[in-house]
C-alpha cells in the first residue's frame, strides 16, 4: 500500500518563500516593468518595449563608468587577495597576541562606509591630513581632488584598508581548519616553507578563496559610498562608477525608465562575472 506522502512540512518553508517575494521578487518585477515603459507620472506611462535597453548600452557615459569599474575591481582583486593571504599566514595561531591581531583586524570592518569615506577624505587632505601631508613633505605633489591618479590611489587604497581584513579572516579561519597531520608529516619530509604553501595550505585555502573572490568582486563592482563621499565622483568623472552613475540617473535626473534598464544589466553583469569567477575556480580544483 502506497503511503500518502505529508506535505505538511511545506508550510514550515513557506515563511521564507514569503519575504525572499516582498525582499527580492516583486522589487524585481517592478524593476522590470519600468524598464520596457516610459513614465510621465503617476498612471501615465507607455510601453517602449526595449528601447531603455538600446539607449543604455550605446551610452558613451556608461560604457566609461563600466570600463572603470572592471579596472578597480581587477585591481582590487589582484591586490587584496596576495594582501590578505599574506596576513593571514603571518599572523599567530595561539596565545594573547592571536586574539588581539584578530581584534585589529576587525576594527576596519566595522566601520560604516560613510565613516570610512569621511575618514580618509581627512587622511589623505595635504594641509590637515597626515597621509596627505606626509606625502608633500616627501616631495609628492598629493592631491586626490586635483589629480586623476592621485584620487584613483586613494580610491583603491581606501578599499585596500577596509577590506583586505575581511580577506585575512577568511584565509585565518582557512588555515586554521588544516589538521596538524600534514604539518607534522611536511616536518618529516622536510620540506620548505614554500613547499607547505604550495602543496599542503594553498590547496586547503581553495573553498575559502572562491567565497573571498566572489565577495569581494560583488563588492567592488557596487561600490558606491566611500568613492562617493571621498571625491564626489571627481576629479571630473575618473572616479565614477557604476553605482554613482545609476544612483544620478534616477534619482538626480529622475529618468525612470533608462536607470530601471541599467539596474537590470548592471544586476546581470554581476551575475555573469560571478558564475565566470565561480566556475573557472571550481574547474581548476576539479582538474588538479
């Protein structure tokens, strides 16, 4: 006799069926009805089928904000991972001293964005700054609202030390999982502290890497309120990204349509470089 199976279990998952609707699909949907319609007002919008998505992806202005924004994050990537990586293997594993690194190592992640920004616009000012002073007595000529490079290093170093923490913990908390046993038997083989990376930690720091390379590509790409806060945007448009470029369409120029169509691709180019990222590293760890 064939049991009735109880789908009574249903109603326990329904809860979260619910708010992922209110939280993530419905703002969605309404996203992309904006998208394919011309608003005037309140009732008063007409269907432009794909045209949003035609005027966006000839933009000049975007395309910039795009090339822009892969750049940092690139730079972000190649910069942060090595960083944190570094630390995290420098960093002590018992004792009084181990707790404290991980306390300072906090600290920055705690800071809100806005805070942050405010903080190094301060830091990296050349008459009151200590950064920004610092390097003009040097004899750098320092001036990240002048300059185009100079505000794109501060940009980038601003999210170095905000976030390369985070990179730390995780490649920590990583290598703190690998068991004792291979350490001891690297100790018998004698093999070199380059060796061990390479064969034993390395390895080991593959799951935790994917997490720590999806995060902080994510990241990168929909940064928004620390470039805004500590240039503006400037000097002219060279530190402009994609958030800022969106947030000024709808909001500063109420263009409706044109930025609910951006929102989508912006949404979908995370999403494909993501899967991209996911995929090629999940390939190679399968391969070796």
């Amino acid at each position: 006799m064939n049991k009735v199976p109880n789908n009574k279990a249903w109603w326990l998952v329904l809860p979260v069926f619910i708010l992922v609707a209110f939280s993530a699909l419905i703002p969605l949907m309404t996203v992309v009805n904006y998208s394919v319609q011309d608003i005037f007002g309140p009732g008063n919008a007409y269907y432009v089928g794909l045209e949003w998505f035609e005027s966006v992806l000839a933009d000049e202005r975007l395309q910039d904000s795009l090339l822009r924004q892969f750049i940092f994050s690139g730079a972000v990537l190649m910069i942060q991972i090595p960083l944190g990586i570094g630390i995290a293997l420098m960093m002590p594993t018992t004792g009084k001293r181990a707790s404290l690194c991980l306390i300072l190592l906090a600290i920055p992640l705690l800071i809100p964005w806005n805070v942050v920004g405010t903080i190094w616009q301060i830091f990296g000012r050349g008459d009151i700054g200590l950064f920004g002073w610092g390097l003009n007595e040097l004899g750098f000529d320092y001036n990240y609202t002048a300059n185009t490079g100079d505000a794109w290093a501060t940009v980038l170093l601003m999210d170095v030390w905000h976030w390369t923490p985070l990179v730390a913990l995780l490649c920590y908390s990583g290598l703190r999982a690998i068991p004792e046993a291979f350490y001891q038997a690297a100790e018998i083989d004698r093999a070199s502290k380059w060796a061990i990376f390479r064969y034993i930690q390395l390895p080991r720091l593959k799951s935790v890497l994917v997490i720590a390379v999806l995060l902080r590509f994510m990241d990168s790409f929909m940064i928004y309120t620390e470039p805004f806060v500590l240039t503006g945007g400037g000097p002219g448009s060279s530190t402009t990204f994609l958030s800022q470029t969106l947030t000024t369409m709808a909001i500063g120029q109420f263009d409706i349509g044109r930025a609910a169509a951006f929102s989508l691709i912006y949404f979908l180019i995370v999403l494909l470089v993501s899967w991209l990222f996911f995929t090629a590293i999940t390939h190679l760890d399968k391969q070796k």
